[in-house]
C-alpha cells in the first residue's frame, strides 16, 4: 500500500474540500506520511486546523512561514515527495498548473515535482464539459498528470451530471496504482525458480504423512519477484493458496519426487533458485493401494529418504546462478545454517524458527536472519512476509545484478 509513502495532497477552492478530509484520513490510516498544501481559496472550504489534527503536520499555503524571511521551499517539497495528489482540482487551479501561473504554494511545488502527479477535478458540469477546460485536462495528461475521472451524479448547484469528485477510497486505490506502475523492475529478464509450502507422502490412498507449511512465505517471494520483474516458475506443493500475475508461472505437484522432477525441468533455465518449501525429510517406503484398517494393534511405517531437491540441484548449479534456500531451526540456528549453506551451496539462507507463535509456518508474519555464504548476516524484525518476501528478494537483487 501507501505505508512510509511520503505524499502531497493539494487542495483546491472546491465544495468537494469536505472529501479531502476523508482522503487525508484514509493515506494516513494506510500509513502515509502526508503534507497538506491547500489554496487561498481552499481554506474558504476547509480549515488547516481540521487538516493539521488528522496529518500531524503544519498545513502549508503561504510562501512564508513568518516575516523573519523564512519561506516554504517548493524546490525541497517537490524533492520529497514520491507523489502529489490533487484533490480536488477546480477548474481554475488546473489552468494555472497547465500555464505556469505560480501564484500559490501549490502551484509552484506541481511545478518543481519529480514525482508522479494525480489529479481528481471536482466542479459543476457545464464546467467540467467546457472546451477550455477539457483543453488543460488533455494538456496536463500530456505532461504525464493522471487524471482520476470525476464521477456522475447530483452536484452542489442542484443539477445532475459529470463533475463530482471522485470518491475517496479509489483515490487511494489510483494512487496505490500509479506508484505499483512507476516502480523499477530491476530483475525484467531474469527467470528465478521458487518452492513453496508442504509435500505431502502418502501412506495410503487417504492418509499422508506432511508438515504444517501454509506456503505464505513462498509465495510472497514469488509475487515480490514477479512485481520487481522477473519471470517466475512457481512448483507449489498442495495449499489454498491463489496467485495471479502474468510473469509467474504456476506448477502443482503433491510429493517430493514430484517436485523434484518439476524443479529438474525448470531450474536450467534460471538464473536462480528460491528453495522455500517444507520438502517431507521422509516417505513411507511403502504405500498401501487400498485404505489401511485400524486395528488395536500398534503399527509400524517404515520411511525411506526423499531426495534432497536443494542439494542436488545446488550441486549442478552454473556458476552464474544463484540459489536461496531456508533453514527453520528450534535450536543452533545458526550453526545449523551454515551447514546447509556449505552442504547445499546456497548463496545465502533464509534462517528462521517456529518457536514463537507468530513465527514460522501458518502464520502471517516471521522474524527471519539472512546468512551469506561468507558468514555476514543481518537480522529482521518481525514483519508480514509480504514485508520478508522484500527483504528476501532485495538480497537476492544485490546479487543477481552485481
């Protein structure tokens, strides 16, 4: 979302003032840290005490902040910005954005952002539908501005039409959008295997022998790769888990034997390898066609080892490929790491332990420590791993891009 996103929101002399309330509530509650700059004319709509109480900042809209000489840098406030919403635009602040008319504060900061632009028009229809009007709206869409289409209804004049701005929440939705669109895909053209979640053994057509893996973990990483652009080949074991983006591609299997036959096919053509998956240590060495009977006699199963898929792969690896593996420890978690690390030739391990509830498998968060292959480690707080599967694939970046 918008978390740590640092935001401009523009306000204009508009009746829809009122709604940029409620979008200022809702960038914070996303996380953002937003900076109000508001019009002449807009503070006739809506107080900078209103704003200031939500935002936790001084409302900008003068030049000066005092008569001692000390003035609102546009220059600095364009530089910080990662991206400026205007909401809402009158017609007569669009005009001034598309001719340079730097008579306020927020003018000049639209002038001097290096950030992208979004623009929410809120006016009656007969001015929305002006020539002139659609003439700026077509040049600031030129200039690289997006335009949040305003929506049909009833107006503040009492008439009906196109004009009202548009609702809050798909502002912040476009605004989520327009920043997911403009990030670097600094891994387009790299192709990187991920595993993810458990396999499961089967001891008889209806009982298996597995672990709790959920999967979350694995595939976070895979949707963080595909959104830095790299085409991903997934091999999920068996999760209810749904993933849709163009750039991965999604193969299921249930057993280790078979996700080792599906990582066998795909990891040539990588250039690395993220072994995230719970692969089951063992199988039972024999499985039984039909459903064993319970009686009251004990039972013995007799397990044979599956094949290590990270060991046998990282021992064929090129030497321009990179693989990842993970490590879930109870106890000697990093001497167990380091092991694995030599043992399975990863470049780094992903180290991690189940001990704490919010930790490890089936949850939504983890703690995780990353240890490169020359013993550097750095270690994380807990966070969501959508927040660990960045952290995972920024290692990753550093290297494939050395």
């Amino acid at each position: 979302m918008l978390k740590g996103k640092k935001v401009i929101l523009g306000i204009t002399g508009s009746i829809a003032a009122y709604k940029a309330v409620y979008l200022l509530r809702l960038l914070v509650k996303t996380g953002a840290d937003v900076q109000v700059i508001i019009t002449p004319a807009g503070r006739k709509f809506i107080t900078p005490v209103t704003l200031s109480a939500l935002s936790g900042k001084p409302v900008l809209s003068e030049f000066f902040a005092n008569n001692d000489g000390t003035w609102h840098s546009h220059v600095d406030l364009g530089l910080w910005a990662d991206i400026m919403i205007v909401a809402p635009a009158s017609a007569n602040t669009m005009g001034k954005m598309v001719n340079a008319i730097c008579d306020n504060l927020l003018i000049t900061t639209y002038l001097s952002a290096k950030c992208p632009v979004l623009v929410a028009p809120a006016m009656d229809l007969d001015m929305f539908a002006h020539p002139a009007n659609q003439r700026n709206i077509e040049l600031l869409r030129s200039f690289g501005a997006q335009i949040v289409e305003p929506g049909t209804g009833e107006l503040a004049s009492g008439l009906e039409g196109k004009g009202r701005m548009e609702d809050p929440e798909v502002i912040v939705q476009r605004a989520v959008d327009l920043l997911e669109s403009q990030k670097k895909k600094s891994l387009t053209g790299k192709k990187v295997l991920v595993t993810a979640g458990p396999t499961y053994e089967n001891i008889d057509p209806v009982r298996f022998i597995g672990n709790y893996s959920s999967g979350k973990m694995g595939f976070a990483i895979a949707r963080t790769l595909a959104d830095f652009g790299a085409e991903v080949y997934l091999v999920a074991g068996p999760v209810g888990l749904s993933i849709s983006h163009p750039l991965i591609k999604r193969t299921d299997v249930v057993s280790a034997l078979e996700m080792e036959a599906a990582c066998r096919e795909f990891f040539p053509l990588c250039d690395a390898a993220v072994f995230s998956a719970a692969v089951a240590d063992y199988a039972p060495a024999a499985v039984a066609n039909d459903k064993l009977k319970r009686t009251d006699a004990e039972m013995t199963i007799r397990l044979k080892p599956n094949p290590d898929i990270a060991e046998g792969l990282g021992a064929k690896k090129k030497e321009n490929q990179v693989t990842v593996g993970f490590a879930l420890e109870t106890s000697n978690g990093e001497v167990n790491a380091l092991r694995k690390i030599e043992k399975k030739n990863f470049d780094f391990i992903v180290l991690n332990s189940p001990n704490k509830a919010e930790e490890g498998f089936m949850t939504d968060t983890n703690r995780i420590t990353i240890i490169h292959k020359d013993h550097k480690k750095e270690s994380f707080p807990l966070k969501s791993k959508k927040d660990v599967a960045v952290d995972i694939v920024t290692a990753l970046e550093k290297i494939l891009l050395k």
